[in-house]
DNA sequence: TCTGAAAGTTTTCATCC
DNA sequence: GGATGAAAACTTTCAGA
C-alpha cells in the first residue's frame, strides 16, 4: 500500500475526523472549503490505505464507571519469540485497552480497563502476574483521566 | 444528570459501538434484536447522558507516521491548586493524547503523539521540561503500538 | 413509558462532466 | 474537483402494547 500523498485539505480533514466523525459531507466541505462529493471521495481514500482504522464511539469513562490502570512490564528473556509469546498472552483479554512496545528500563506499558477494583485484582492477577516470561511489573491505578484521546498528528505542527 | 439503568441491550450496543460506529442502525437492530427506531434511540440516550461523549475516526500510527511516547511525570508540591497549573499547562499542548493522574511513585502519565522525533524533542520540552512545578520526568518512547483503543467495560465480565 | 412501523427528509453513493 | 439522479439511511410521527 503505498503512501498517500495528502494536501492541505487532507491534513484539515483528518484533524475534524479525529475529533467528530459524525458530522455530514457537507458539514464538512463547509469547514475545509470544498464539496460533499470532494470530502467522500477523500475520505473513502483515507480508509482505502489504512490510514483511517475505523471509526468509534468513545465511552466517557467517569460515567461508565470505568478503572483504569498504567501497568508497566519486563521481560525476563528478550528473544523475538518470547515477545510474541507475551504479547499473544496480553492481547488475549478485552479489557487490555492499549499495549505498547517502549524503550528504556521497561519492555511494555499495559493499559487496562475495568469495572472497578474487584476486577482489576483478576485481571491483573491473570494478564500480568500469570504472563510467560515475566521478570516484573507495577501498576499505577489512573485517579482521574484527565484526557483521553487517540489523536494523531497528521504533519508536523507549524 | 441521574446515571442511567443499562439493560443488556444497552450493554451489548455499547460494546458495539466501540469497535465500530459507521454501522448502519438497521444492523446494529439486527446485532441485538431491536428496530431500527429502537436502536437508535438507545444510542440518543446513551448521547445525552454523555455515556457516549463523541465519535471519532481512528487513524493508524504506523501509517500516519506519528511518533508516541509514554512520559511518567512527578509534581513537586502536592497542592490542589498546583495539580491545576500543571495540568493546565500540560492540556495547552494538542500533542498531549492523554493524561492520567496515577497513584504510585508518579502522579501523572503523559502520552505524546508527534510527527517524529525531532517534533519529539521539541513538544517534551515545552509539555514536560518547561512545566510548572515538575519535579522530575521519564519518557519512553514506544517502538511498537501493537493495541491502541479507548474500549471501556461498561459492566463486569461473566 | 417503551416499542415497532410508516411517511417525510436528509445524506450518501455512483456516474458523468 | 463538481454536479446530478438513485439508493440508502436517518428523523419524525403515530399507533399499539
């Protein structure tokens, strides 16, 4: 799939999709300057490539009643296979909201979403502390989700 | 506003919802066993409870080209009104995709999503080095982001 | 009070310019 | 990129449980 190349107009798109995606084609040619037909075609090519996933409801999570918690997590052996083998490991529970591969003195950060302590006790418990080839992990229980997005810039900030 | 009953209809479009908004009312009907009409006026409560905060397009990183990084940061004073400064100082940033005040040995985790890791340099300086009241900060800078969602349980799994 | 069905309106999609 | 007609979806209203 080979990269799209993307104008002004694309970067402005992208940054109203991010934020609401439930708006109209003409809603949006109104904001960016161009017609619905022109908006549905560009954002027909952004899901063609990939770079548009999907589009989600985000859930308030103060309102759910929802837990989350910032686990970070080492390896004890650091092949290739052993990654793959924790991560499939991970990646098995729902409630595994966000899982990173980082750098420095931790391997992976491990965001998890529950319905409240009682739940996090098992879930921890069975995606973290029974992981294969752990050496350690802490978790840091989120207080207040100050802000929660998955935002990405598109170009690089003027 | 009064925390609405959720049946498990609800629950299920919830779940729904999450994973993919772009359906079409008549197949979220058919998902769950409502009507059209039904289902979507489940979703316009949902709406104004402010359950479901917003709708979003989710753009992959890899192909966007965005760099993350998950920054754990600690305040020096720990007063109310402190948290605020920090916080507001850090919310100014649009790179900032979240923010999470965190029990532990930090108080906040910061993920950063710039356009590389020259912008990288820049917006951690700015969000992070420059902020009131920070006592010390620690990126990591994700290699991999093999999950990214913001999927909330909205009720304790069987 | 909530659900389901039907009519009226808007949006989206495909084709052509 | 824009414009048009056709199809689909959404919104509103109303009757029934």
């Amino acid at each position: 799939m080979p990269r799209p190349e993307l104008d002004d107009l694309d970067h402005a798109l992208l940054g109203l999709l991010q934020r609401d995606s439930a708006r109209t084609l003409a809603a949006l040619g109104d904001q960016v300057g161009l017609s619905p037909s022109a908006v549905q075609r560009r954002i027909e090519r952004f899901r063609e490539t990939g770079l548009v996933d999907r589009t989600v409801a985000v859930l308030d999570a103060k309102r759910a009643g929802a837990l989350l918690a910032v686990c970070l997590a080492t390896l004890d052996r650091e092949s290739r296979a052993e990654h793959e083998r924790f991560r499939a490991h991970v990646l098995a529970s729902p409630h595994v909201q966000q899982l990173y591969n980082v750098t420095g003195d931790w391997d992976y950060v491990v965001v998890l979403a529950t319905t409240g302590v009682e739940e996090h006790r098992v879930v921890a418990d069975a995606v973290l502390k029974d992981a294969p080839n752990l050496r350690r992990y802490s978790t840091m229980l989120v207080l207040d989700p100050v802000r929660a997005t998955l935002d990405l810039p598109t170009r690089p900030a003027p």
